[in-house]
C-alpha cells in the first residue's frame, strides 16, 4: 500500500503485478487502473483481480471519503477526483492505463482521459455523462453504517439485481469487507454529490479514447438508456447490456472478465 498527497489530500492506493514491456516501441497500457462506485472500496474489484493475474499489473485506490484516504468536507467533483486519479498513476510511473470505472467511478474515467493524456481505453459500468440521470433514492438507498451489518446487507438490494437471499454466503463476505472498507456518512454523501452534478453530455464528443459502456440491464441508479447514450455519444463507444444491476461486474464477473480481457487486447 502506498501513500500519495494531492492538494493536501492523502490518497492510498495498490499496486499488484507486473506490468509487460512494451515489444518493438508500441505504446503498451499493460497496466489496470480501477475506479469504484460511490460509497463503495476497492473490494468491488476483487473478481476482476483474478483474472487479469496473468501479465497485467492491477491499481487500485481509495477515494478521497473512502477507506485510508483522507475524507476533507464536501462536497466533491468529478474533476478533483479526476485530479486525484492522476496523482496516483503518476506517482505510481504508469505511462498509460486500461481505465475501469463504475457509476462515479466511470464519470471519474471520462474526465481523465478528457483531461490527461494517459488512458488508453476506458470501461465504464454503470455510468452516464448527465448526474441528472441518476436516480438519487436509489443512489442514497446504497448507504449504510459500517457498524451496521443488517442494514449493509439490506443496502445490497439496489446495487444487485439478483435477489440477494438467494446469496447468502456471498453476500456475508461482501458485508464484511464493506465494514472494512467503505466510506462513512460524510464521505459517501460528499461523493454522491460529485455523482449527481456531473454533466460532460455536451462535449463527449472530446473524447476520442475507446471506451467500451457496460450497463446493468436491472440497474436501479442509473437507467440502461443512459448508458446507451453514453456509448452513442462517444466518438469511439461501443454498448454492451449485462444481466444484472449496478454492481453487474461482480454479478456477472466470469462473462465480464472475459470481456474485459478481450477489450484490453483490442486496445492494445
């Protein structure tokens, strides 16, 4: 685990694996960089770990407001937290990065490969280009007291579209790291805020870095037209719905992985 500050802000961040060298000069992004949903820590990745072991190092941080980074007073923006992504592959020497992002974290993905010139794809679960779009209920509904275990298992219910009961063992893992890992009150609702403001609708044409949108088709934050008109709008997007909610990536990890690495080849 390492430490890096932005504007004062202290950010920790993971590093695992190693990267290839680049064959023959070609620009090669053999590194991972991932980015979470509202709320959440770097846990929702961990399916996403495994299967990208084999020659691609994976980053993984702690939003400002989440885990052991700092959680300054909201309310956040999305171009701060670009900022803060920045910081973390720059320190860490990544010269271009496969960008993964989900709900916020995706919005966040947008406006770092609009903003730097390091993102050499970008995936996006569960994201629109308009925070008006999402729906702020169901966004708030994902909230719960660390301290808590009941109601962190009952906030699952909006993040998944399979019915969690069902997934009991699962799910008890999931609730133990989201004691762990993921942000209080403060943190969560600074971000949110940075969720539901965002709007780059108007210039995704800027954009030109390939970006492949994955959308839960049972997504209760974020409707799936959105994400359609994410991928439309983006000059190289392309749209694939998954079974599944807001957390899709984790509901459907085997498919999506396999996704993920064939997207990663293409971009090469």
């Amino acid at each position: 685990m390492t430490v890096v500050s932005n504007g004062g802000v202290d950010l920790y961040y993971e590093a695992r694996g190693d990267p290839r060298p680049p064959e023959d000069g070609d620009r090669a992004a053999d590194t991972v960089a991932f980015v979470e949903p509202a709320g959440y820590g770097a846990w929702v990745w961990g399916w996403q770990h495994a299967a990208l072991a084999e020659g691609f190092e994976t980053v993984t941080w702690d939003l400002r407001g989440t885990g052991r980074s700092d959680a300054p007073a909201g309310p956040y923006d999305v171009r701060t937290l670009a900022g803060d992504l920045e910081a973390v592959l720059s320190d860490h020497g990544v010269p271009d990065a496969h960008v993964v992002g989900a709900g916020l974290g995706g919005m966040v993905a947008l406006e770092h490969a609009h903003r730097y010139d390091r993102a050499a794809s970008l995936t996006l679960f569960g994201t629109t280009a308009d925070g008006d779009r999402v729906a702020a209920d169901a966004l708030d509904s994902l909230f719960a007291p660390r301290d808590d275990p009941d109601a962190l298992r009952a906030s699952l219910r909006n993040a998944f579209g399979a019915d969690i009961d069902a997934h009991a063992d699962v799910v008890d893992e999931i609730v133990g790291w989201r004691r762990e890992e993921d942000a209080d009150r403060p943190g969560f609702e600074a971000q949110a805020a940075a969720m539901r403001s965002f709007d780059r609708s108007n210039s995704l044409y800027e954009i030109t870095t390939p970006a492949r949108v994955y959308h839960g088709v049972d997504d209760a934050v974020v409707p799936t037209d959105a994400g359609r008109d994410l991928a439309e709008g983006l000059p190289r997007g392309a749209f694939t719905a998954v079974e599944g909610g807001h957390l899709c990536f984790v509901e459907e990890s085997a498919a999506v992985n396999d996704a993920l690495l064939g997207d990663f080849e293409d971009a090469g």
